[in-house]
RNA sequence: GCGGGUAUGGCGAAAUAGGUAGACGCAAGGGACUUAAAAUCCCUCGGGGGCGACUCCGUGCCGGUUCGAGUCCGGCUACCCGCACCA
C-alpha cells in the first residue's frame, strides 16, 4: 500500500476497469427487479461542465450504485439535451456549423463526467439532434397533430425592431435588444401551439398518484391554476353585442361599477366610431404593445388605464349602466379577456378605482374599515348586502345562487378556468427539429407520412433569422417547396423548428431503447422499465420541463403507446451551487469554479464527498475551497486505515454498536436525499476507529461498503488492496440489526420547569419509578422545598418537574 | 405583481413525531513532532458574568399555545427561485 491516497493513479485505473468490465450497463433480464434512476440531461454548452452539475448526478449515483448492491437490474443513462439557442449564437457568430459545435461540446462534456466516475450505461447514451432519435421527436409531434393536438394561432414575438429578428425573452433586457440596445416590440406571428391546456384536469390529477416533493407538487398545481367560477354576459349599451366577462366572484355581481378590458379586446377595433377618445385609446394600446405579460401584471402597482368614451354596459342583475375602462393589467389570454370590476372585494379593482375615482359598491359585509378607506376580500366569513335577492347569504351560498340565476336566465354559466396557457410550439430558428408539416394552399397543413421520417435539417448558407423574422430554413427554396403529399400541388414545408423542450420532453423512453430504428422503444422494453423510479432536476424546471414531459407522456399513454400514465414515481430536486461569495457563479462575476481543476488537484471522490457534505441537499450552497479540502483529509483518513487494520472477521467489541448504527443512518439517509449526514456519520464512525487505535477486516470492510456510493474509487482501490473478493460493486449492501443499535444505558436529561438542570446515566430498561427517583437526586438542590405538581418522563429521554 | 421557498455560532450546517440547540466539517487559538515550515496528531472553540461548583442570555423580528418551542399557530421583515422563446 502506498502511504498516500494517490488519485492521479487510482482514479484513472478504476474508470478503466468499470469500462472494459461494463460494470454499470444495465441488462435486459427482465425477470430481475428493475431500478430506473434518471437525472436531467445537461444541455453541453461551451463553457463545459459546472460544479452545478455534479451536485444531482452524483446523489443519484450514489442511489444507483446503492441499489446494484441491494441486487437491483439499475437503468442509469446519460445524454444530450443538445438543441439550443446558444449554439446556434456561437455558429452565427463564428461561422462554424452548430452540429460540429455541439460535437465538440458533447465530447468535452462527456470526458469531464467520466473522470467523476458516474455509473451511467454510456451504451445507452442519447442526442436529441441525432436524426435518428428527433425522427421520433417529430413522429410524436405528428401524433399530436393528427389527434388535433396542435394548430396554428396568431401569437406575439418579442422583434427587435434594428436586427428585425425575433428574441427569446431572455433575449430581452429592460425591454431593449441584448445584441444591440434597440427597442424591442411584440410582433403578431403565426405560430404553432400545443394544447396543453386540454390535459390541464388529466395533470393536475396525475399529482395525486406520483411521490413528488410538495413543493414541486404545490407549485405543479398553482402553476395549471384551476379556479371555478361563471362567465357573465354584460349588454353592450345601445348594441346587440355582449361582452362576457369570466370571474371568480359571480356573488359580487351587484357591486360591479366599471369594466375593464385588455387593450387588445377585439371590440375596440369593432367599435372604433362609438369610441370618442379612440386616439387615446390606440396610443395606450401601443404602450402596452411594448410590455410584457410579466411586465404588465408586474407594474400592476400603478395603476393605468383609459375609459371608453361612448361605450358603456349594463348590469344584467341591476341593470345599471357602467363604465368600460381598457388598462394592460387584464390579459387577452387569460379568462375573456374582459373583466367586471368590484372594488370594494378586489384588491386590483380596489386601486384602480381609487386611482381613477371610481365607485366602490359594499356587496360582502364584515370589514373592519369601510370599504372605501379598505378593500375586503374574506370570503369565509361575510355576507351579503346590496345585493337584492342575495342578501344575508353567505359567499358560498351567494356563488351558487347567483349561477343558477345565470343559468335560468340565459346570461351567463359556471365555468372553470384555467391559468395554465397553451404551448408555444415554433421557433424562427436554425438549430431546433424541423416540424413534419406541409402548407398546401389547395389542402391546408397537411402532415408528412410517417414512413418520411426523420425530415433531417438541411444544410444552410447562414444561420441568421431572414428579415421577416422566419427561420434561416425559409431561404432555403429548394428544400421549402414541394409537392404536396395530399393533391400533388405545389406546397411548402413548415420552416419553424420546435423548441428546445420537444426533445427533452421524452428522452427518457429513448434510453429504454436507443437504437430501435422502428419504434420509439419496444412495448416489452417500456413495460419493464417505466416508470422511472426517481427523477431528480432543478427547481426551476418544475413548471415548464417537467409539466411539459407530463403532458406528452400522459399523451403517449391515451395512445396506448406507453403503458403508465404518469412518467415518474418520483420527484426530487437539488439546490444550486452557488460562489464562495453566496451569489450565482458566472464569468462576470469571476467565481467559476471548474471541477476539473478539483478533480486534477484533489480527485474525483473528493470532488464527490464534498458535493454532497456540503449541505442540505435541496437548498442552495456556498461553493468553498476549504471544505473541499476538509473532504479532502478525511479520503486521506480513510487510505491511512489500511495501517490500523488487523485480522478478524468479526466486529470489534467495542465497536459494534456504533457501526450497526452508522449503517442504519447511512442506509437511510442516502435514501432521503440527506447525504451531508450520512457522510457526517462516517466521519463520526472513523472518529471512532482511530480513537479504539486498531480495527477488524470486518470493521473495514462494511465502512468501505457503506463509502463506496460516495467514492468509488478509492473504496475499490482499498478493497483490492486488503484482498476482499471481488469488486467494491459486485459486493451486497451491509446490514445491520435494530437489536444491536442500541446501547446498554441511557443519557436523560433533568428538567425543572422546562429548563435543562442536569442529566444522569442509568440502564435502558430501568423503571419509571427507578428514573424519576435518580432524576430527583440529580436535581435535589433545585427542587428542595418546592411542592412538585407534575412529573413528565418521557422513555429514554428525560424527566422534567413542575414545581410550586 | 403573482406562485414557490429559505432564515440556527466567525463560516457550511445538525437536531426521528414538541423533549439535553450547535452532531459532522471549516476557520481560529493553544500544544506535540520538526533546525524551521508544510503535513500529521492531541486539546479548546455560541455570547456575557464568576477563582469556582455554577449562572444568565441565545435558532431573522413581534405576539400566542404548552410542563417544555429551532420545531406548532397568528402577524411582519429580509433574501433566493420561477413567471411560459435561456436551459
């Protein structure tokens, strides 16, 4: 044995091995107990691997090489989510062709992660740009399109109105062009969309039968924002037409005193001659134009907005006529695009009629403050008033009546609403999956044939959008016009591309079959391996990602493609890794750090251990040098227990308890996503060993065993060294024995009114009466004349007095 | 603005189900080894007071429930993440 770990050589050497022995490749026995484990494939940018990315794939690897152990048949692939914007930027810019860039950064990817030695089946390994796996990105699209899933609509751009392209809207800064300071504007486009929406109730009530985190679950579930509620129709004064508004509170019907609608309302268009002030009017809308949907709820504070001259509405239960205001915080794409205000029960109806002085009505009684000086939104405890045949019903039993009302008159209905959007599904780009539709103006939008697939992205001159925003594909005649499938006419293929979440919205069924050129995967292969059993990804991909990849499968399923209706069992997710320094690591901020570097310097099992010890795993963490250092000298700690080692294949006496203990803590908490502890309880543990001066084989052996997830490498190499057979992960999952957790005696603590005053050892199986005895003696000086009311003793814990 | 989180020593953090706050690691101070340094090993380490047995204070802030609150309830504050074309 050397004297000192030597990672330079040892890590290498086991990477080695693992590869030409195929260690981690998951089989196709399909008679063993399978574990799917699955974390979020990186999109491989240029600047390489962040230590961001160890963080989740190594917590997932260490319940990988865990469960092999435990006997399991372990899926645990690998791949590129490689289709994106920045790519395609860097091949504007530097003239170089995206699939060469991403080539590049595919292999530097994925040297970096097999020098941390992660257990993935790399013959498994997928690209979302491969032809042969975005054939099936598209044939699931054209199963969509063919199940009326996705249709063209008329949807706004961010355009830069200097380079004429369209921006991402990270694109946008402060409402100008990143590249180039211009104003940015929203442009109408057509685009393609998907109906997400459609499967709005279907995901909301997938939640109830996954394990997710709560949040993710909460946040999964406010995002598809159901609410119930009644659309309203309103007379138009002086028309025939009716503006139908949708809200929440049909029960404040009565105190309506204005309307608002989103200043792209087609009925301002069609009532341009009524509407006195229509300059004013067009000048607000195109104020909005230049606001986001964030930008416009998020000035919400203050308030804007222009009235109507010369159109107004009536009430349908009081028939008085109100106002129509137009202002950007009511949004075309949400609900109607037409609201009834009632300021005295809604917060933004509240200051925008104070701002405009408009007349806020009591409907629900049972404020504090009048609802002129304060807005009253309870909906628990008020009732009724003003409100004629509602009166002194409560909210609840006001909603109902009101609806039937509605209902019976022919004025309105209950209608459930829903936050959630339908998914815009084209980008004016280059490097994105080609959408497998041809415009033929005889036959419409006509899908190409299955057996035409993969429609593969053609060569172009340049990559840069054309001057009408389209796609560089558009410049590309001879690619774009054909015959069309249908008639034989002349037609013209789809030039948008999809966007980068289509491919990553499936991915995981590929790894279940990556090379089936027939199907997307083979229905035994799917049937054995789905669900994925835990899938691990960052918080932020909670509402689009993973909503997104919902969505699909659970499209997949009423298919009859895929044989569960939800994806993934389980859910997790990890913090972010942030600089020394607590905030975002990033170039401009100089505190990248590069997990080469600590791998070269300190290892990989280093670089691993300290990943994981560095804290709570699903919160945010500094990134610091010195506890990679701390990690560092306890890997050392564990190479120099090779010198204190002694035959014995037995436990040592005095150590048993604590090691049946350890394993039990480590056994669980790599389970619970608390790895900082478990690796803390075997710092704990090797404490112990050098403290008791020798150890056992046996003492050794489950330590590496119970270390190994954690650092493969250097538990394999010690492994070899002390001549245990076999390899580090061909070996079975210590146990351990609840009888032999515990100690002989106990440590309880002695309260006197809930304060700490002492603490005492006695026997674990002593009596009550033998522990409140020795307890009293523990604290007799306190307790000393005082009258003692109560005596709690709580098992194994500690006695606390009550004293007068 | 809306939705979701988080807050504990000098620092990263622990604390099953309301029961000894600060495990484990880092930094710091002291000691051993060394000509010296590094490395390693040993000891101390929330704050105040006391020579001392001890004692008071302490988990973002204000209040409550309880024999007992980091943990439960009500009300705040600050910070982080997402907001639909970054991934």
């Amino acid at each position: 044995m050397a004297a000192v770990y030597d990672h330079h050589s040892v890590e290498p050497k086991w990477q080695k091995v693992w590869d030409d022995e195929k260690a981690f490749a998951a089989t196709n026995d399909f008679s063993k107990p399978k574990y799917y484990a699955l974390v979020e494939f990186p999109y491989p940018s240029g600047q390489g691997l962040h230590v961001g990315h160890p963080r989740p794939y190594t917590a997932l690897d260490i319940v990988s090489r865990k469960r092999r152990m435990q006997g399991y048949n372990v899926l645990f692939p690998m791949g590129w989510d490689a289709f994106g914007l920045p790519t395609e930027n860097y091949a504007i810019k530097n003239k170089i062709h995206p699939k060469i860039v991403t080539k590049n950064n595919v292999a530097r990817f994925k040297e970096q992660l097999h020098s941390i030695g992660y257990s993935f089946d790399w013959d498994r390994e997928v690209n979302t740009t491969d032809p042969g796996y975005y054939h099936w990105t598209q044939w699931i699209f054209l199963k969509l399109f063919n199940a009326g899933l996705a249709y063209k609509t008329q949807m706004p751009i961010n355009w830069c109105t200097s380079c004429k392209v369209g921006l991402a809207n990270e694109e946008v800064v402060n409402g100008v062009c990143e590249r180039c300071g211009a104003p940015v504007v929203r442009k109408m486009q057509s685009q393609w969309m998907l109906k997400i929406t459609e499967y709005a109730d279907k995901l909301l009530e997938g939640l109830d039968s996954v394990d997710y985190i709560e949040r993710v679950k909460t946040q999964q579930r406010n995002w598809i924002g159901r609410s119930t509620g009644a659309e309203v129709d309103f007379k138009l004064t002086g028309t025939d037409d009716k503006l139908t508004v949708y809200t929440t509170r049909p029960d404040t019907l009565f105190g309506a005193t204005y309307m608002v609608m989103s200043p792209e309302h087609p009925y301002i268009e069609k009532y341009k001659d009524r509407i006195t002030n229509y300059d004013e009017v067009v000048k607000y809308r195109e104020e909005a134009s230049r606001k986001s949907d964030f930008e416009r709820t998020e000035l919400a504070k203050d308030k804007t907005g222009v009235c109507l001259n010369g159109l107004t509405a009536i009430d349908p239960v009081n028939d008085k006529e109100i106002p129509i205001w137009i202002s950007d915080y009511v949004l075309m794409s949400y609900g109607t695009g037409a609201i009834m205000a009632v300021p005295a029960h809604d917060e933004r109806d509240w200051e925008f009629a104070k701002k405009f002085n408009l007349p806020i009505i009591e409907v629900v009684a049972g404020s504090d403050k009048p609802v002129t000086e304060q807005v009253y939104t309870d909906v628990a405890e008020g009732k009724l008033v003003n409100s004629g045949f509602l009166d002194g019903l409560s909210v609840a039993e006001a909603k109902k009546k009101i609806t039937e009302f509605l209902e019976e008159k022919g004025i309105g209905h209950a209608k459930t609403n829903y936050k959630l959007r339908d998914w815009v599904f084209s980008r004016q780009r280059y490097w994105g999956e080609p959408i497998p539709i041809i415009h033929c103006e005889k036959c419409g939008y006509v899908p190409l044939k299955e057996e035409d697939l993969p429609l593969e992205l053609p060569e172009v001159e340049s990559y840069m959008p054309g001057d009408n925003g389209e796609s560089p594909l558009a410049a590309m005649d001879s690619w774009v016009n054909v015959t069309c499938p249908c008639c034989g006419g002349p037609a013209k293929r789809e030039t948008d591309t999809m966007p980068q979440w289509a491919g990553s919205s499936w991915y995981f069924l590929r790894y279940i079959d990556p090379t089936n050129d027939k199907e997307l995967a083979s229905q035994e292969a799917l049937k054995y391996w789905l669900p994925v059993d835990w899938y691990n990804g960052g918080m932020e991909h909670t509402t689009l990602h993973l909503l997104y990849s919902r969505f699909w499968h659970r499209f997949l399923y009423d298919q009859g493609i895929v044989p569960t209706k939800e994806p993934y069992a389980k859910r997790t997710s990890h913090g972010m890794i942030l600089g020394s320094n607590g905030e975002k690591m990033s170039k401009s901020r100089g505190n990248v750090v590069n997990p080469d570097d600590i791998i070269e310097e300190y290892g990989a099992d280093t670089l691993r251990t300290y990943e994981m010890f560095i804290g709570a795993f699903d919160q945010a963490a500094n990134w610091s040098m010195e506890g990679v250092q701390g990690c560092r000298r306890f890997l050392d700690r564990v190479w120099k227990l090779q010198a204190i080692v002694t035959d014995g294949d037995e436990y040592s006496k005095d150590l048993e308890v604590k090691i049946h203990q350890t394993i039990r803590k480590v056994s669980g908490d790599f389970e619970t996503l608390k790895y900082n502890t478990g690796i803390a309880a075997l710092m704990a543990l090797i404490n112990d060993f050098y403290k008791a001066g020798s150890i056992t084989k046996a003492d050794l052996k489950t330590f590496i065993l119970l270390l190994n997830p954690v650092a493969p490498h250097i538990t394999e190499e010690i492994w070899a060294n002390e001549g245990f057979e076999g390899r580090v992960f061909q070996a079975k999952w210590p146990e351990y024995e609840e009888a032999k957790c515990v100690e002989d005696t106990v440590t309880i603590a002695v309260q006197v009114l809930g304060k700490l005053r002492g603490t005492f050892e006695e026997d674990r199986n002593a009596s009550k009466e033998t522990m409140i005895a020795r307890a009293k003696e523990t604290v007799a000086s306190k307790i000393e004349g005082k009258e003692i009311v109560k005596e709690i003793y709580v098992p194994g814990k500690l006695v606390n007095f009550v004293v007068k």
